[in-house]
C-alpha cells in the first residue's frame, strides 16, 4: 500500500485548527477535543458545541465528513515522501496565512478570508504526486486505469475549488453568526456586508479544475 506524497494538501486540518483557534480564546477547545476521542466528557462537549455554535459547528462536521475529503486523504504517489518539500512549505504559508486572517474576520477586524482561502487552495496540490498517481497507483482503493485515476483527482479538485470552497464561506458566516448571537463579539454590518466581502475575495475565482 502507497505511502507517498499526497496529491492534495490536509484542507481539513487547517480548517479544524482555525476552529481550534476560536475554542482556545475561550478555553472551549477541551469541549472539542473531547468529541474527537481526547477521553473527555463528550455528551457536555456535544452540548457546549450545539449550544454556542448552533451554526457553525454543524457545518464543520458536514464539510469534515464529505466523502470527497476523506478521498482526498489517500490520494497519493508511490513515491517516498521528502521532508520539507517545495509544495509542502507552500502550502503551510498560505495555510498560516489562512489563520491568521480567519483570527482577524472571528474578532470583527478588517480581514479578507476567501482571498487567502484561494490562496492556499492555489498552493494545495502537488503536480508532481498528481501526476505518479495517474501513472499508477498501488492503493487498494485507487481505480485500476490512468484514465479513471485521472478523472478522480479532477472530481476532488472540483470539489475543492467549488463546494468546499462554498462550504467554508458559508461556515465563515456562521462562526459570526454563532458569536454574535451569543453576544460574544460586537460585528460592523450585518450579514448581506459579511457575505459581500466574502465574494469579493473569490471575484475572479473560477471552481473548474486545471488542466492537467
């Protein structure tokens, strides 16, 4: 069984540690951590999360649990895996980039996530590992022709630049929405400005795969 490089970037864990993030400012990330096997107490943990991210937290485990995520963590080469690769440096600049103007837009300082979302989407493939899985692929779960191999990569890349990348805008706003309600943080605007700023950062953006 392959135990390569990855095709796509770990989308999913940089969206968990923004979460992550939020919780630890207000030291609810035990809560969190207890619904993802820390030996916590999970039926106050599921309580704390549907009570004060009515919105958001539900949203998170939709996208967590999309079955085109869970392809996306298998998909890799054969090839043996180097430290520190010129994708892989990329990729966790644009994705720290992320993180840290997800921290300004929860707080309700002037931010553009989806500008910076695009940005490490942009830097979330590696061509080179794309291209040996097409070639061939020892997986068990990978389809047996270049073809389908192919055709596969391109759905989850779709999926990435169009759903989840609709997925998160939505789930930006609920975070806001969750936190305001609570009466946590005081937001500028209403809803209609929060989501206009949010299509200006993907202005331009096109969800349709690269050729490759």
């Amino acid at each position: 069984m392959a135990n390569g490089n990855h095709v796509f970037n770990d989308f999913e864990s940089c969206i968990v540690s923004c979460f992550v993030l939020l919780l630890e400012q207000y030291r609810l990330e035990c809560h969190f951590n207890a619904l993802n096997g820390s030996g916590g107490d999970v039926a106050e943990g599921r309580r704390v999360m549907n009570s004060k991210f009515a919105t958001s937290y539900p949203l998170l485990l939709e996208i967590r649990a999309h079955p085109r995520m869970r392809e996306r963590s298998w998909i890799q080469d054969d090839e043996r895996v180097e430290a520190n690769d010129h994708n892989s440096i990329e990729f966790g600049k644009k994705a720290k980039d992320f993180k840290d103007v997800f921290y300004k837009w929860v707080c309700g300082l002037p931010a553009d996530p989806m500008m910076a979302w695009r940005d490490m989407v942009n830097a979330g493939q590696d061509p080179a590992a794309r291209k040996g899985f097409i070639e061939g692929s020892s997986l068990a779960q990978a389809p047996k022709s270049s073809d389908a191999r192919k055709e596969l990569c391109r759905q989850v890349e779709l999926f990435i630049r169009g759903d989840l990348t609709r997925l998160v805008a939505k789930w930006l706003i609920a975070i806001r929405q969750d936190l305001s309600t609570a009466g946590t943080v005081e937001y500028a605007g209403d809803e209609t400005a929060w989501r206009n700023v949010l299509r200006r950062g993907l202005a331009g953006w096109s969800a349709e795969p690269s050729a490759r």
